[in-house]
C-alpha cells in the first residue's frame, strides 16, 4: 500500500527529519505545509518523496489550520501516485512504528478519533462566526479582547450558521484514512461552514465522517481511535521529554502510530536505539 504523510509543519524541522529517517520508505511519502512564519527546512530522504506546498501563516484557534488541513489533503490525492492511505501529524509527533509494523499495521481500516459527546460550546465553534483569520488569538490578552467579545455579540444576535441543521462531531485534529474517506472530506459541499470559526481543526473531519462514529466502540479514547499516543492529563497536551523515553519505547509496534508531541529530536533516536 502507499502512503501520503501529511504534515502541518513549523520550527525548525529537526525532529520531523527524524521522523522521515525512520520512515523512509519507497511506499511512503510527505506532504508538507510549513508555517510561512518559519524558514522553511532542508529535508531530505532516500526513498520517500518530500513535496512541500503552497505556504501561508498558520494561527491557533482560527480556520488557517483547517485550510491547511484541507489543502494537504487535496494535493495528495491529486498526486499522480494512487495513495491508499493518508496520515496527518505535525512537525512535533514522532513515529512510534518501525517502517514495516507501520506498513502491515494500516491494512484498510481507517482510524478517526470522536469524543463521546460534543458539547454546545463545541458545537458553536463553527455554528457562531468567528471573523479572525491571521489573528494570534492564543495569548490570554487576545482571547480575552478578542474571543470573548465575539462570543458574547454572537449570543446577543443569536447566530446560527448551521441552519441545515447538519452534523457536528469533534476528536483529534490527527487521523490515518483510507482513500474513500478522503476523497469524502474533499469533495463536502458545505467546506465553508468551518471557515470563519474557532478550533474548527478539532471539528472539521468528524463532522464530515460522522457516520464513521462507532457508539458502541470497545475504545473510548478518541486519541486512541485515531491511533496517536496523546495524554491530555498530564499536559495541554503534555509534550514528552527525556524522562519519558521509557514510556513511549514500550509503546513502539502497539496500536499508536505516532506520540504527540516531544521536546527533542533526541528522544526518538534514544527510543529507537
């Protein structure tokens, strides 16, 4: 089967040419939007294919990220290679799959991850308008002068951009698909009811798959569902260092494709070693 690794990238690269190195592989290839705030890394490879894409500034919080999302998508399935599947990480995961595991592991199951339930606040992240793309909206003062006051003047209004009613689930922004459900994601009708919104990333995908949401599924955790080693409890999320090289070595070849996310490129090759 081939692969497109799809990476939401900035920094300095370091540790996703760690990533490449371990998973350079004839079947598998990167497509890479770098954060235009960022020089853009020189990433090299054997085997796998390196394309970067169209760059713009990307902002927590705002529809850049889902754009991003959505091009990296679009221009891996335009590719003249026929992708089977299809991962999107960020430049900070790490692999925790040897290149072979990873290629008998991803065998035509596609894994997105859905919370239990999706709260109003949740679902008003794209149902309210949220007019700040290119806004740096993650520091306290600018979500307190910014965020804030639009939420209190979209409750006033009582906006409603989801008149049709149409579903609205929410999971990890990061997904390994099959080539059905991407080409489901990129040919959605309604793409422009995420634009304009707030953490729409967290919304977008599972919103679109929603028939994929297995109620009645054996693991709870939707990090899990999509196959990525993410812990919420410790961290925001917890972004794991050198002390932790013994947790995410015991996880290598299990059920989690990549760990998000790590402080150094180091711990990857103390894990691998």
């Amino acid at each position: 089967m081939k692969h497109a690794v799809m990476v939401i990238g900035y920094g300095t690269g370091e540790i996703l040419q760690h990533t490449i190195d371990l998973l350079d592989d004839e079947d598998i290839d990167f497509y890479i939007h770098w954060d235009k705030k960022y020089l853009i890394p020189n990433l090299t490879s054997h085997f796998s294919k390196i394309e970067f894409i169209k760059r713009r500034k990307a902002f927590w919080g705002t529809d850049t990220l889902t754009l991003i999302g959505e091009k990296l998508l679009e221009t891996a399935l335009n590719s003249s290679i026929n992708y089977d599947y299809f991962h999107l990480i960020s430049s900070s995961d790490m692999p925790l799959m040897t290149v072979n595991y990873f290629k008998k592991f991803f065998s035509g199951k596609s894994y997105v991850g859905f919370v239990e339930h999706t709260s109003e606040e949740e679902r008003r992240r794209i149902e309210w308008y949220f007019p700040i793309r290119n806004m740096n909206v993650r520091k306290r003062i600018n979500y307190s002068l910014i965020i804030k006051p639009l939420k209190v003047m979209n409750l006033f209004f009582k906006i409603n951009r989801n008149k049709m009613n149409l579903p609205i689930e929410k999971g990890p922004e990061w997904f390994s698909i099959t080539r059905g459900p991407a080409e489901k994601i990129v040919e959605y009708p309604y793409f422009n009811r995420f634009l304009h919104s707030f953490l729409s990333d967290e919304v977008y995908v599972q919103s679109i798959l929603y028939k994929m949401k297995d109620t009645d599924t054996q693991v709870p955790d939707d990090n899990e569902q999509a196959a990525r080693y993410i812990d919420w409890n410790r961290g925001t999320p917890f972004v794991f260092g050198v002390q932790n090289i013994e947790e995410l070595r015991s996880l290598v070849n299990t059920k989690y494709a990549f760990a998000r996310k790590i402080q150094d490129a180091k711990i990857i090759d103390e894990v691998y070693k």
